[in-house]
C-alpha cells in the first residue's frame, strides 16, 4: 500500500451514489409496501452498505484499514428507480471515497439481489463518487500575487563548509512544489544577533514567508528561539504546537524541539529544526495549511486594514 505516513490526520468527508432501475411500477410499490419475499429491501440494503464500508480495505488491495467513525445510507426512491446515497465520514490520514462508492454498490447488488424474483428487468445504474472532502488540496489558498518567501539556514557547520546544507535544500523543494517563489537564502552561524539581523531585514524588504531551519534544539549553540522572540510583534503559538504534536507521533524527540513562529508586520516566520527529517516532517505538518495565515493578511491589505 501507498505510504501515508507523512500525512496529517483531517476531517474525510465522501458521499457516493448508486442507481437501481426497475421495469415495473408494481415492483416500486412492493419495496414501499414490504411485500418484497425476501424482506424489507431498503433496510437490508442499508445494513449490507455499512458492512461493505466497513470491509472496504479487506477486498480493495491498496485501501487502507481506517476508523469508520459516520457511516450513512439513504434511499430515494421514484416511479422507476431507486437512488442509494451513502455518506462516510472519518478523521483521519487518508480519504473515504472508496469506502462510500463500495457500501453504494454494496446496497445495490442487495436490492438487486432482493427483487430479481420478482423483476426480471431490475439494473443497476452508475456508481460514482458524489463529492469528497478533506485533505490537503482542501486547504489550499489561491493568492492574487506568488508567495514570496525567504530560506535562512543556520548552522555553524554548514557556515564553515564543514557539512553540506540538506535541510534547507528540502525546505526550498517543498515550497516550490507548493507554487511557493523562493527569491532568497543564506546561511549564517548559529549567532544570535546575526539571526536577527538577517531574519529583520528580509522581513523589511517585504517577504511574505522567512522559514529558518537550525538551532532549535537544547544544545548550548542553539539560539535561534531567542534571537527570534525578540523581534516577533506577535507570536502564533499553534504553528509549532501543531509541528511538535505532529513530530511526536513519529519520533519522541520532537518534545525537544523549541521551534517558534509568529508575524514581524505582514511577514510569517516560522524556525524548523536543523535535521533533514525534521524539516521535512515540519513542513508535512503545517503546509499548505499555514499558508492561510498569508491568506488573511493578503486580504487585510487590500482592504486597507
């Protein structure tokens, strides 16, 4: 199965659809009036649908095992048809659209399987997925002008030419892939005041977005939470909450982690770690979610606020 590993756990939401025609009227109205031989069609449908939601990932290969935490089957029926609708709902890393277009299809062939006796004429109709939410391109922005944003690295190994800068490499990849325009970086020791310095005057020259990765940690060089704080007009705690609730489930070193983000004017700031894997798994946790925090402020400003 695909990994999903790296994914944040959302809100999936799926609504699917099925569609049951009938050759008679007299067939409608013996479902209605439960004259059906085999029982009452609609419920042992509806029973059949949760029972295929939730064996999903046993006859589907690649679907994931996942909490089925809302799971609905409705029926409207016509003159000649009977339209199943079945809505899923989880909280989760990965999406429920096959879950629902599998407990629709699973009713159909119930109701099928209930009224062949009586009409030979009985067909089931599309199966498709009605509508989905959820997940990460549900929670992406659409700005009037690119993201501008800036890349700083701090660390005095890679500063020295001693250690090859991967972290910031990875930063710099997954903005692009987000349509994010990376129009600077630099590398600097882990020395306060040059941090500082550097963050302030990007965030002067108008960048919408300073990532910085390095010196978060607890060794004694690591100053980049102090060097930051200071020149914050307001923190966002949730930002790294999120980040470390996020890295605790993968490594539980993350509680070490003393990574800040908050606003200097209209610029986000956000420090990631220094390893590769943590920058990495950072990024995963906040994008392209956080991007909204740039979102708001596009909108203040051009409302004059």
């Amino acid at each position: 199965m695909i990994d999903i590993t790296h994914k944040p756990t959302t809100l999936r939401d799926a609504t699917a659809t099925a569609l049951i025609t009938v050759s008679d009227a007299a067939t409608i109205a013996a479902v209605k009036e439960k004259r059906v031989p085999k029982g009452d069609v609609l419920e042992s449908a509806r029973v059949a649908a949760l029972f295929g939601v939730k064996k999903t990932h046993e006859l589907i290969p690649d679907c994931h095992p996942l909490p089925i935490e809302h799971a609905e089957c409705t029926f409207t029926v016509g003159v000649l048809e009977i339209i199943i609708t079945m809505r899923v709902r989880t909280i989760y890393r990965t999406g429920v659209e096959v879950e629902a277009m599998h407990g629709a299809s699973v009713a159909a062939l119930t109701v099928y399987d209930m009224l062949k006796p009586i009409d030979k004429g009985v067909a089931i109709g599309g199966i498709r997925l009605l509508d989905k939410k959820g997940g990460k391109s549900d929670w992406k922005d659409q700005f009037d002008a690119p993201v501008k944003a800036a890349v700083l690295v701090i660390s005095d190994s890679v500063s020295s030419g001693r250690k090859e800068d991967k972290a910031g490499e990875a930063i710099t990849d997954r903005l692009k892939m987000l349509g994010v325009e990376v129009n600077a970086s630099a590398v600097i020791p882990d020395e306060a005041d040059r941090i500082a310095a550097k963050v302030q005057a990007w965030a002067n020259n108008g960048f919408d977005l300073i990532l910085t990765t390095g010196g978060t940690g607890l060794s004694p060089r690591d100053r980049t939470p102090e060097a930051i704080a200071p020149i914050l007009d307001r923190e966002v705690p949730g930002i790294m909450e999120a980040a470390r609730s996020y890295g605790q489930e993968r490594m539980p070193w993350a509680m070490m982690s003393r990574g800040i983000a908050g606003m200097i004017g209209r610029t986000l700031v956000i420090t990631l770690p220094g390893s590769i894997r943590g920058a990495q798994e950072t990024m995963d946790a906040l994008f392209p979610f956080v991007l909204h925090v740039l979102k708001v402020q596009e909108h203040a400003f051009r409302h004059g606020q």
